[in-house]
C-alpha cells in the first residue's frame, strides 16, 4: 500500500483511533450543554442530523435531552460495535455522498459535524456545506467544532491524525463560509474539564490577552462554528 494521499491513511484508521461504548455520564451533559445545545439552540422538537457521529455519544446526548427525531451517519463500520442499540438503529454506516444521493426525507433543524470538518480539503468542506444546506429547514444551523489553528493548544488536535485535510481558525471558516453561501453567526470557545480548570485556563488567557501584541480571539484548543444559509 502506498501511503501517498491523507485519504490513504484510513487503512489504518482503526488501529489509531481509540473506541469507547457511548455513554452519557454527568460531565457529557454538562459539556454539550454548555458548549453546544445553549449556543446553538437546539431544542427538543428539533429534527437533528449528525454527520460522522462516531460511536454516538452526542446522539445519545440528544436522546437524553428528550430528542425524539435524530439520524447519524458514520462511514466508519467499527464504530457501530460501541454504540448502544437505540442509538444505532438511528445510524447509517455509508459515505456522506450515499446519503445525501438516496436521502429524501423532511428537512433538519440542526446538522452537527464534531471533529469531522477538518477531514475534508478547503474545496471540499464548501462542497460538503452546499450539500449539507440543501437539508436544512428555515432557521436550520450548521454547527462544526473544529481544531483551532488560531491557538497553540490546537496543535496537538489538528496534527495527532494524518488524515486531516485543512486547517482552520475562526478567520478562516467564516472566508469559507462565504464561499458555500453561508453566514459564520458565531465562532465561540469549545472548553473542557472541571469548573476549577476552565476558571484556571480562562484566567490565563486574560493574563495573555494582556501580555501579548496579537493574541488569538478565541484560546480554546477546539472552536466552534455555528452557520446559516444567506438570507
């Protein structure tokens, strides 16, 4: 096997990546909670749409907020091996173009791709946005969560995998934004860890903020990006 291109190293993806069974615990609740159902709104009648949903944590996370209409994809077949039953058979196992080639369904509210975007070139996420924007309803939100190459603690999540394709900063996904006929609303900090931490890391980002020329607008290791078709 010739390991020329990024897509070329799945062969070995499943030897990299560390599987764990979805179960939603105490901190889950509290991490999406902060971090993505409040800034992006989500509510329990939403129509939601996971694209690379991995084992199903943040599907399992819905299921546990009382919603009732959500579907995943996920290319990966292992993965489904760790997913609890009531998530799975909610999840297809197929590329993203199968899906969006034999999908005829309603519209979706909510389309969330988490640590996924970053897998598909510059010219490919605005392909895979025109897409994903074909499926949204009125007031629909496309929400990414990404590496942040605008910070140094991102370094370790963009470049810990070869088959990353693109590197982003709020900068940047918003230019993107604009080229797949989306509006960026949002480019918001994704922060982990315990209340001691997070007051800890944010701490230090004030004291950088003040020391530094041209600090970053957003510190976290990961953003988050909340888009929405042009009006």
């Amino acid at each position: 096997m010739s390991f020329t291109r990024p897509e070329d190293f799945y062969d070995v993806y499943d030897r990299h990546r560390t599987y764990v069974r979805a179960e939603v615990r105490r901190k889950h609740l509290a991490e999406f909670g902060r971090n993505l159902w409040q800034p992006a709104g989500f509510r329990p009648e939403h129509r939601v749409l996971e694209l690379g949903c991995g084992v199903g944590l943040f599907l399992a996370y819905l299921q546990a907020k009382g919603v009732k209409d959500f579907h995943g994809v996920e290319m990966d077949a292992k993965a489904r091996d760790f997913m609890p039953s009531p998530i799975s058979d909610r999840v297809s196992t197929e590329s993203f173009e199968a899906f969006f080639e034999r999908y005829d369904g309603p519209s979706f509210d909510r389309i969330v791709l988490l640590d996924v975007f970053e897998h598909f070139s510059p010219g490919e996420g605005v392909a895979l946005l025109g897409k994903c924007a074909e499926l949204l309803g009125k007031d629909g939100r496309i929400i990414l969560r990404v590496p942040n190459m605008g910070s140094p603690w991102g370094l370790q999540y963009q470049f810990n995998d070869l088959t990353h394709k693109a590197l982003y900063a709020p900068g940047n996904i918003r230019q993107l934004a604009m080229a797949a006929e989306m509006n960026c609303i949002a480019c918001l900090p994704y922060t982990r860890g315990s209340t001691v931490r997070r007051m800890t890391n944010a701490l230090v980002e004030r004291i950088f903020n003040a020391l530094l020329t041209d600090p970053p607008p957003v510190w976290s290791a990961n953003f988050l990006a909340i888009l929405k078709k042009d009006e």
